[in-house]
C-alpha cells in the first residue's frame, strides 16, 4: 500500500519510487508534503546547495522549418521580427559578453531549425567561438537542431555530434522534448522529431562523452501520468548512459501562440511538476528552475521544493520566453544571485557547464 511513511523511507534509503508512486503522490499529497519530501530527496544529492553560473545565450536564428503550436519565437524567412545572424556577428556576441565578464563560464547556443544553415555552418560557428575563447565552455543545438542540420547535409547523426564535437561542442542542452506522449506530441509540435528519436540522439551524444540536459514542455494538452511517463523515460536512458546532468521542467507560456486560449496552469501546478521531479529522478543529480522562464521568485520559491539550481546570468540574450510573455529583459548579475539565493537560506555555489564547483559562498 502506498503511503508517505512508505516513501520517505525509499527516500531515506536511496529506493527508487514507481511510476504509479509518482503519480499518487500528485494526486494525494498536499503541497507542504511534497516539499519536504522533495528537499529530502534533493538534500541527498546536493545538500544546501544552489548552483549557478556565468553564462550567455547565442540564438542563431529564430527562422524555423518546424510550426509547433506553442511557439511564440519562430518567425518564416523575410517575416517582421525574424532574424538569422552571421558567424562574425555571433563571434561579436561572444566577444561583448567576455568584455563584460571576463569569468563567463558558458555560451549557450540555441535557436531555430533554419531551412538552408546545415552541419559545416554549424560546425564553423563553434570552432571559431572555440578557437578565440577555449576556456568557454560550448553547450549547444537541440536534438531536433542535430538531426535537421545533418540531414541538410546527409550525413548520419551520429557522425555529426562527432564532427561537432570535434569543432568544439562540450555538452547540449535538452530542449526539444516537449512531452513524449505520441499523440500529444503530434498535436503540439507535428513537424519534430518523436520522443523515442529525441531520447536516441541523446543516447548517441552520451556514447560520445557529450553530457546534456533533459527538459519537459508542460501545461498545455499534458496530465500528470503524462509527465511522469516522460520522466520515467529519461530515468530509464540516465541508468544506461549516466549522461544527463540535470533536468529543466519547462512551463507552457500562453503569450503570442497558437495554444494562447489553453491558459497557463497555477504555480501550484508548477510545484507540483518539480517536485515530483525531484522526487522520482533519483539519478539524476540536478533540477533547475530556469527563471528567465518563471520569474526569479518563483525560481527561488521552487528552491524549497526540490530544486537546486537556478541557471546563470544571462545578461539580456534571450528571447525564447520573453517573446512567450516572460521577462523582458532576463538579466542578474552574480552579486544578486548570490544574495536570493542566501536569502533563502541556501549556500550559493558558482559552478561550471558539467557542476563542478568555481566557487561556495557559504
């Protein structure tokens, strides 16, 4: 019989909980519960500590071949408010943000499925970032990104993560998971690649000794059991290949999409999802609340129910969810970060791209 006492003691005793665990907790378990179950799961990986980082993001383009329903980013070719930058202005990018920070630990690379930019673009664009910053860490490209650059090329995915790994790839994020229901996952993004190609591309990344990240889009057509499916996913792919660092929940913002009439659930319904999170991935070490998408105080409210890192800096180089209703301008600086997150009492850590720790300010 499933019971609270029953997983505080898998908890307590590094023993996984099951799927229908999962699902009875979202169901049953009031709010305060699951935060401290959370935090006792969390507290095992990380103790009292939030990670964060000094990190920019690069969008190449927001020109894509997909049309996902929930997107409020993507813009068709010569389109108002579409843009594709050069290499030479995306290396000015760079430039700039080390100028700002000459500790900048990360650039970000993440932007749409261009119809005409393939693999040796892509390949060129890392390598000259590399070769002027070899002590920036290099996280980019989708899966879906992988997969439609290659084809451009026909060249087999595999050999291109290789051919970017060799010009500088370091690790990839995890977007493009959406949810990997089938049906819903049609409905929402009908042009991507399916869950099972998203989780095999990763797989291939990981076989390379590329770590990444894993999202889920939440909040639109998707229920709990649909969420915690997607999460027993990635817990069965992080047993066989050990290669996610952390997870992202990311929440459907209804600003300027096709799903606008949806609505947004409650931040109730966020604590919820990352809980459970927490809670069910036991072997994955880190969850983060990106708060360029939540804000920053939901981001540190989240902090008490399980979530240990809070992403980086930015510094104003996003517009994936600032154009989905977001903030504006997404933008801290270490100093504030590092005085949320003390003020929330937890113990600050600047770390790099793979969690290693910079530096603790405890």
């Amino acid at each position: 019989m499933v019971s609270i006492e029953n997983i505080k003691k898998k908890i307590d005793n590094k023993t996984r909980i099951t799927a229908g665990e999962a699902l009875w907790l979202a169901n049953f378990a009031d709010i305060t519960v699951l935060g401290e179950l959370a935090n006792r799961a969390n507290t095992l990986h990380n103790k009292n500590r939030v990670y964060f980082n000094r990190n920019i993001h690069i969008e190449p383009t927001n020109i894509c071949v997909n049309h996902c329903l929930f997107c409020s980013y993507r813009r068709r070719q010569g389109e108002a408010g579409s843009w594709f930058y050069s290499i030479p202005e995306m290396i000015e990018m760079a430039s700039k943000a080390v100028e700002r920070d000459s500790r900048l630990s990360e650039v970000h690379i993440v932007g749409g499925v261009h119809p005409e930019r393939g693999l040796s673009f892509y390949a060129e664009l890392l390598f000259k970032i590399h070769e002027k910053f070899p002590n920036v860490h290099l996280k980019a490209f989708t899966a879906e990104e992988i997969v439609q650059m290659c084809k451009l090329e026909s060249i087999s995915v595999e050999k291109g993560i290789a051919l970017l790994k060799q010009n500088g790839l370091m690790s990839m994020p995890g977007g493009g998971a959406e949810i990997f229901e089938p049906t819903i996952r049609r409905k929402i993004c009908p042009d991507k690649i399916s869950g099972d190609e998203w989780l095999n591309v990763h797989e291939l990344a990981h076989q390379q000794g590329l770590p990444t990240n894993a999202t889920m889009l939440y909040g639109h057509f998707d229920t709990m059991q649909h969420r915690i499916e997607h999460l027993d996913k990635l817990r069965q792919l992080q047993d066989k290949t050990q290669g996610f660092n952390a997870f992202i929940p990311l929440k459907f913002k209804a600003k300027n999409n096709k799903l606008e009439y949806l609505g947004e659930v409650s931040f109730v319904e966020d604590i919820k999802t990352y809980a459970i999170s927490r809670i069910f991935l036991d072997n994955i070490g880190h969850i983060k609340a990106y708060w360029p998408m939540l804000g920053i105080e939901k981001a540190l409210l989240l902090l008490h129910f399980g979530v240990d890192d809070i992403d980086g800096t930015i510094a104003d180089t996003t517009k994936i969810y600032s154009m989905a209703g977001s903030s504006d301008k997404p933008s801290l600086t270490p100093t504030e970060i590092i005085d949320l997150i003390k003020a929330n009492g937890k113990i600050p850590v600047e770390r790099d791209s793979l969690y290693n720790a910079i530096k603790i300010y405890d």
